[in-house]
C-alpha cells in the first residue's frame, strides 16, 4: 500500500472489526453527509519511489544553483559560505531530525544540550548574557525584538534604519499591523544610519531603535556612537548581526545593545532559496524573561547529575496563552544545531580566520571593481563582506552580461532604493577565488 | 551517561577547520575596521578537532528519541514516519544551492514547484489561493489573522476587537489573537466535547472578528456542528479561521474550505510528513478564500504561458492589499521541497488512505485502553483521542507518571496536560506508518503500567528508570536560569 501504511488486509479487517466498523467510511460518521467529498482529490497520479526520484531530480535540474553552477557575488541576507561536510553529516543523523520539541526532557537530552550550546555561542558573539534557541529568521526576530522591546518600555514607536535589510524592514511592518506601535524610517543618505536625524527623532514615546551591523549595504555603523545616543533615551537599542562579521567586529553588547538579533544561515546552513534560515535573539540580563520562544536551562536531575529542560516556560504561548511573550511554538531547531555544529568547527580561531577572508577578498573585489573606468563607489567608510557600486550601464544590462559569462552579479538596489538606482550590492564571502574576482573585474570592465 | 559540553573538550589552539589561505592582497583587518569597531576579545568558542566535534554531536543524538528510534504518539504533532527519498530530494544541489535573488530564469525547477504545491494544497484543503510564505503553524495563524484584519479595516470595520477560540484550543490561538491587537473571547465546549452553540450565538457578534477552530479539534473529535458553527460567524459579520494542525484526519474526505473556512493554516511539518527536526524547521502555508486574495503576502508564484517558450515561473510582487510580508524571501523552501515530494508519491488516493489509516488507528488504539482508562469523550474519534487515566481511582499516580513510566518500555509518552478542559489528560495519536503490533504492545504497556500504579505505585512515580537522565529539576531550572556555559577564569 502506498502512503507508507504498513497494515496488511487481515490487519484492517481485523482493526475495523475491533472498532466495530464494517468500513472505513463508518469511521468518519460525524462529518456531514453533504459535507463529505464525493469523488478522489484531483492531484497527479502517485509515483514509485523510483519515479519519484527522477522526477525531483529533474526538477532540480530545471534550476540553476547560483552556489553549484556560477560564481556568484549576490548576498543581501542570503551567503554563499562554505558549509564542511561534517555539519551536512551530523544534522542527518534522524535521532536529531525525526525528534519533535524536545517537551521530554529524559529522552531529548541530545537536542536540549545542543541548543544549551547554540545558545552559549550566541551569548559568545554578540556579548550578551542569554539568547533564546531560535527564532525562524533574521527578519522575524528583528520584529519580535522591536515589538518586545516597546511592551517592555511601554512606549508605542519605533524607529528604523533604512539600512536595515529592506525585507525585514517590511515584516516589522506586518508585526506591527495590528499593534498601537507605529514604526518610522531613520534616512541612511550616505550609506550609514543619519545620526542627526535619529537624535532628533528619539522622543519619549520611542520603544526602540533597530539598527543593522554591517548594516544592508555592507557598511559598518558607528556602533559605540549610536549605542550611546540610543542609551540616552528610555529607547531600547536593537542591534541586527551577522553572525560571521562578529569574528572581527566589537559585539553589540559591549556598544550598549539591549537585543541583538540577526541570522545564522551563514553558518553551516545552505542558502536554499531563501529558507530555511535560523533566526537567533539574544538580550541583556534584565530582559531573559521578557524574551519570546523557547529557551533551555542547566539544571540537575535526582541523583545530581547535569541535565538540561526548556526552561521558563511561563512566557510561552501553552501556558500563558493570550498573556505569552509571542506565539511562537515550532522555531528552526534544526538549522541552529547546523550553526552550532559550524561554529564547532571553526572555533574560537576558525571563525576569526574566515572573517578576515570575507574581508580581505571583499576588499580586494572593490578595489579592483572601482579602479575601472565607469564604475563609481557610491558610499564611503568600511564594509565587511557587501559593498555599493555603481557601474556606467543599467545594474539589469550588467547582470545579464556577466550571466551569460558564468557571473551572477550584484544585486540591483534600485529594485529596494529608488534613490539609489543604478547601485548595485556586491557580496564576496571566502568560497570566491581570486581568480573568479578577476573575471568578474575583467568582464566589469569590458561590459560598458 | 550524561555528556560533556562542546566548551569542555579540546584544548587551547585546536581547530578543525582546515580555511584555505588568503589568495588576494591581505591588509591588516586592523587598518580596515574602524577602531571603535574592533573585536578585543575572541569570543570563548570550542577549540575541538573534527573527531571530537564527530563524536560529540553522535553522542548527543544518542540521547535523543526520535520517529526513527520507536514509537512517538504525540498528540496534536503527527509524528508519523518521515520518507528517506524526501530528504535525498531535497538535498539535491538543485535545490539547496539556489540564492533567493538569482535570475528566475535560474530558478524555474523551484518556482514550478511552489506554483504546483500551492495547487495541490488548495486543492486538499479547499482554497483558492495559499501563500507559502510562513515558517511553522503558529506564523500561519499570525498571517491568517492579518488577513483577516486587513480584510476588516478595508470594510470600515474597525471595531472588531474579539476573536472567538473555544476553551479546547491550542495556546497558540489565543496567543496570535494578541500579537494582532485583538481581544480573546473564549467559546465553551459542550457535553460532546465540540462548540457549544448557544454560548458561541451568545458571543458572536458586531464586534466579533473571527472565530479560530481547529477541526478536528483538540480532543480528536469532529464538530458536526461545524457548518452551524461557521454560519453563525458569518452571519455576525465575522470570518472562520481554521487551525489546520490536524489534517492528517481529513485528508481526501473533507475540507475545510467545504465546512466554511475562510482562512486555514496546514503544517507541512505534520501533515506533509516532513520531519520535525527537534523543534524545526517547519512550514505553515495560509490558505484562503478568492475574496482574501488581495491581502496575501506578496510574492506568489504565476505561470505565464507562451506559444514559443512555453510555460515560464516567476515572483509576483503586486499587491497594494496585502498585508506584507511575514518573512524574507518566500518560507521554507527546503521543507516544501520535502512535502511536494510527498504529495506526488502518494497522489489522492494515497494521500486518502494515510487519513483514514491514521483514523483506524486511533480508533482502535482507543478501544483496545477504554477498559482501564477514562475516556472523558466516549464517540468515534479522528485521528487522536484523549485521555484522562486512570479508571482504577488512583490518585497517587498522575499523568507525568504515567508519561515517565513510558520511557521505561520504550516509547515516547504521547502530548500531555493538553487540551486543558480534559484534567490530567493524556493525547494520543498513532499516526497512519505504525502498525497493529505496534499498537498492541503500546497498548500493553499502557495496561501494564496500570496495573503497577496500583501494585507497586513508587515504580510509577519515580520513573524514568531507564532513561539517560532521571526526572530533571525544573523548578530550580526556572528559579535560577542557567542559559549559557561560561568558562571558568
Ligand atoms: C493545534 C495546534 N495549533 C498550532 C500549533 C503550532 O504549530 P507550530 O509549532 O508549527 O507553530 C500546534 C503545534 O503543536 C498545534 O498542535
């Protein structure tokens, strides 16, 4: 039988008899009449697994994978790192991936000390003192923190960087839909969040400030300055990371960050057309538990040895019900142990070490691009792995030159930025070689 | 048996990432960063080699029980088996390799795939339109409502406030309900164990945005009332929001687009077979009626057909209605891969003998323990009942033990204390993939236990024994947090 319904025909007649049924349709008594469906659900016709096979693959060859096929320079929130093949291997391993929430603790320490470990790296790179076990992206876990941090200020605005990712600037706008928050956009003229601007904006009635770093254009904000502006105010300082940049980059909480959230996809977790991805929040000590989602404890079972549990639970949704702290129940467990099992490997060297790499080819990659005739640098100051260029042709015109050289360019802003039209946002992460740099450079230069 | 942490192996210096040397010009990072922005102190990661960190995460999935180790019936989870040929698809590099803003031109297997699984959930679920857009149920319930509230404010109907959720529901309803601003209303559930309909007329009103019903709901139960129950939303002006969690019931017999659903969520992670991943990554689709289709979230997925190229996939942003989105880029694609894949290998007669298998199962699960436990809603059940043990008049014994107790034969306990209206109930559901003698030595066990908690209740109580951990101390847990391993300086 299909469907992998392993009951022979003696079983179901002998089940059937058991409930007291002659069919299957007795067993469905309390639907309607009228209700029920009269003839099959019009689907394609069941495959073999076979068939099936070759069907996925064949559909996956209708793409063409920007990591697999191209030399691609696109980034805005989705990397194209190096995922080692021991994390692939560890997080197929089905005791982790065919377990639900681990709601036993007895029988889910395995789970339940990995996220305790995910959540201590967290802590680690961001320099705060608790994070939760996942959110289910970067952009959702901005909007939660921005959402938490008015109910715990009690004020009703929020203000946000137009450096911060566009997409997740438009789920805050969902979060808040229903909410009396309303959310205000702080101008990013030069690349960077206006700092004038922002300070004359920081009224008493402003819950939050979120701010990304490296913000979207790949540029480094002045942390330790808008951390002590921001502290000024009852505000809370949201900080948006990257998780990678945090190899080399001062943590958000030693420049007076309240919440730092951002994604980890970068590491260990493929980019999979956008998702899954894994959210990650961490706050100060104040704020554990004002915090949404799942959060696991340290704790001793009774005869002393160590143990871990979901802990805290009375923020959460089963318990408190309409009272909770968010909705969330299910996150990205999986895709964090991924980040865990990555940051593992790198360790406390590794992750320094691919840092500098993303930031040296980076660097290279600009410099090279803006030395040509008819590329423009649009924005001063330093960047991490992304930076802005403007080239002499339409960003759409470039692109398709550089696609049909095996090139996956830049990412067009005037599609996010009007203003900034014919930018482009360049990303260059450590799996780009030297030498697919210069044949970028080299093709930038002759496509004018 | 327990293990140590990742921070507590290896030692100073080790890596196991083997980085490739820099091949461009390398200035110093020092001269690049700005020096406010400098990191001063390394974050405290492991320093284990590439055995050790192997070792360490096989261990620790040794401690884990998963779908693959034994039987999980966890009510209101469907954890039933997850098809290894789904997990092969969906780590093709055709799939996993796929940067979000590459050309669609690059990306037509994937687009074609998510313009075909909406169809085919529409189709199952009786919807005209689906977004794929949310992560997990609980981020379907959130998009579902602010649908509905868009579709509200669009009619100048501000002042519904309340949404209705019956006292049966998952504390995910009335929790969404929050996060969009409204009011919770709670429904009584009458004798039978569905809504009961005078207190539901009572409340439904000018003021009523929409009910949230699960059906079948939370004790497994089918509400027959339900095309009263929706027609009496409806009439109050207010829209029928349906928490899709338990489909695996329906499936191929009815929809709930055909009870009178406006809105519904499904859980790909439950129905759809694809695995849990220990709390996730899952997938939470919205469908909703034609009239709601102007406040999805932007993009979807159309076709345009041509004579010379044929049919070509692409992102439709346009939207002036929608509500926005709920998420980057366009949901879990990775997990939709896996659900796609399981809807072709089933089809709709598949799909229809998964659901009705997971029905026949929980039916005579439900027979073969209603001599020694109380069955608090004694009717033919969907694909999950409740419990609320025991019929001896133990008291001593409490579902945590019971749950505990499990452990010990080697089962997952089934979803306890849940729904609340059931006191000390116990949710089982067995799923279609299990077989009758699974089932029956489940059944056993449960009897077996039963028995112990009368003759020997300390076994009961102080269970697990078998287990890596005894029972933990959660209060302690809760009182003092302990949330991140620090090195000791
Ligand atoms: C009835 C019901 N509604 C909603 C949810 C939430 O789903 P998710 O965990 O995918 O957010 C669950 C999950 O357990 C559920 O059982």
């Amino acid at each position: 039988m299909a469907g992998f319904v392993p009951h022979t025909d003696a079983d179901r007649a002998a089940m059937l008899k058991a409930v007291g049924a002659d069919r299957m349709d007795d067993l469905f008594r309390d639907v309607p009449g009228d209700m029920l469906l009269q003839q099959p659900l019009d689907l394609p016709a069941p495959l073999s697994e076979m068939e099936l096979a070759t069907h996925m693959r064949l559909l996956a060859a209708q793409n063409k994978p920007a990591a697999e096929e191209y030399s691609c320079f696109l980034g805005a929130g989705t990397y194209d790192h190096y995922v080692p093949s021991v994390v692939q291997h560890l997080v197929q391993r089905s005791e982790f991936y065919t377990a639900y929430t681990p709601y036993q603790p007895e029988i889910s320490q395995g789970t339940l000390q990995a996220v305790f470990e995910f959540q201590s790296m967290i802590c680690e790179l961001t320099g705060m003192e608790a994070a939760n076990a996942s959110m289910y992206d970067g952009a959702t876990a901005t909007a939660e923190g921005a959402v938490m941090a008015c109910r715990v200020t009690g004020k009703n605005k929020i203000l946000v960087s137009a450096a911060l990712h566009p997409e997740y600037r438009q789920v805050l706008n969902t979060y808040t839909a229903g909410l009396s928050v309303t959310v205000e956009e702080i101008p990013a003229p030069q690349g960077r969040t206006a700092l004038e601007t922002l300070e004359r904006n920081l009224g008493p009635d402003v819950g939050c400030v979120v701010v990304q770093n490296p913000n979207f254009f790949g540029i480094i904000e002045d942390g330790p300055i808008l951390g002590e502006v921001v502290n000024q105010s009852k505000a809370l300082f949201l900080v948006c990371a990257d998780p990678v940049s945090l190899g080399l980059l001062k943590p958000p909480g030693e420049y007076g960050a309240d919440i730092v959230t951002g994604d980890a996809q970068a590491m260990g977790n493929s980019m999979f057309y956008g998702g899954p991805h894994v959210g990650f929040f961490a706050v100060t000590g104040r704020y554990v538990r004002k915090m949404p989602g799942r959060v696991v404890g340290r704790t001793t079972d009774g005869e002393g040895k160590r143990g871990f549990v979901l802990t805290l639970q009375a923020r959460e949704q089963h318990i408190r019900r309409e009272k909770a702290t968010s909705n969330i129940c299910s996150n990205q467990a999986l895709c964090a142990l991924a980040a865990t099992i990555h940051l593992s490997y790198l360790g406390k060297n590794g992750l320094k070490k691919l840092a500098e790499l993303c930031l040296a080819k980076a660097r290279y990659a600009y410099q090279q691009l803006v030395r040509l005739d008819g590329v423009e640098p649009v924005f001063e100051g330093s960047f991490f792995k992304e930076f802005v260029i403007k080239p002499r042709l339409s960003p759409a015109k470039v692109n398709s030159y550089l696609l049909e050289h095996g090139i996956i360019g830049g990412l067009d802003l005037g599609r996010f930025y009007p203003e900034l039209s014919g930018g482009m946002l360049f990303c260059v992460t450590e799996t780009r070689s030297r030498q697919e740099i210069d044949c970028l450079v080299g093709r930038m230069g002759v496509c004018k | 048996m327990t293990k140590p942490l990742i921070f507590e192996l290896g030692s100073p210096g080790r890596t196991a990432a083997g980085l490739p040397e820099p091949d461009v010009p390398v200035t110093k990072p020092e001269e690049l960063l700005p020096f406010g922005m400098r990191r001063e102190r390394q974050a405290e990661l492991p320093e284990v080699s590439e055995v050790d960190l192997v070792r360490h995460y096989t261990r620790l999935s040794s401690l884990n029980y998963g779908v693959d180790t034994g039987f999980y019936p966890l009510g209101s989870c469907t954890m039933k088996y997850n098809p290894k040929v789904n997990e092969a698809a969906a780590s093709l590099p055709g799939f996993t390799g796929l940067h979000p803003y590459q050309p669609e031109e690059l990306s037509q297997g994937a687009l074609k795939l998510m313009y075909r699984l909406e169809r085919y959930l529409g189709e199952i679920a009786g919807m005209d339109r689906f977004t794929l857009q949310p992560a997990a149920g609980a981020h379907g319930e959130l998009t579902g409502l602010l649908i509905i509230r868009a579709y509200h404010v669009q009619n100048g109907e501000t002042q519904r406030n309340k949404v209705l959720v019956p006292d049966s529901a998952h504390g995910t309803n009335p929790a969404t309900a929050a996060m969009c601003g409204y009011e919770t209303v709670q429904v009584k559930s009458n004798s039978r164990g569905g809504v009961d309909l005078d207190d539901l007329w009572r409340l439904a009103g000018a003021d009523t945005a929409a009910i949230m019903l699960t059906n079948p709901n939370t004790l497994g139960i089918f509400d027959e009332n339900i095309k009263q129950i929706t027609d009496i939303v409806h009439e109050a002006g207010g829209l029928a929001y349906c928490d899709g969690a338990n489909t695996n019931a329906i499936m191929g017999k009815v929809r709930p687009g055909d009870m009178g659903f406006d809105v519904v969520h499904l859980n790909l992670h439950k129905t759809f077979a694809t695995p849990h991943g220990g709390g996730g990554p899952g997938s939470g689709p919205v469908g909703v009626k034609d009239f709601l289709t102007p406040f999805l979230p932007r993009p979807l997925v159309e076709c345009r057909v041509d004579e010379e190229a044929g049919k070509t996939y692409y992102l439709d942003h346009r939207g002036g209605q929608s509500i926005g989105r709920v998420k980057a880029f366009y949901g879990n694609f990775g997990v939709m891969v896996k659900a796609y894949a399981y809807i072709r290998m089933l089809g709709a007669a598949g799909l229809t003998e998964a659901s009705e298998h997971a029905v026949l199962n929980a039916n005579y699960l439900k027979e073969k323990l209603r001599e020694t436990y109380v069955l608090p809603y004694d009717r033919t059940c969907m694909h999950e009942f409740v419990l609320s043990p025991l019929k001896s008049g133990e008291r001593k014994v409490r579902t945590l033990d019971l749950a505990k107790r499990l452990m010990d034969y080697g089962y997952h306990p089934p979803t306890i204390y849940f729904p609340l209206i059931v006191e000390e109930a116990l949710m089982i559901e067995p799923t279609e993939t299990e077989s009758k003698e699974t089932l029956d030595g489940f059944a056993a066990a449960l009897r077996q236990i039963a028995r112990e908690a009368l003759e020997q209740p300390e076994t009961v109580t102080g269970a697990p024994h078998r287990t890596p951990v005894k029972r933990l101390d959660e209060v302690t847990a809760a009182r003092k947090p302990v949330l991140r391993y620090q090195r000791q300086s």
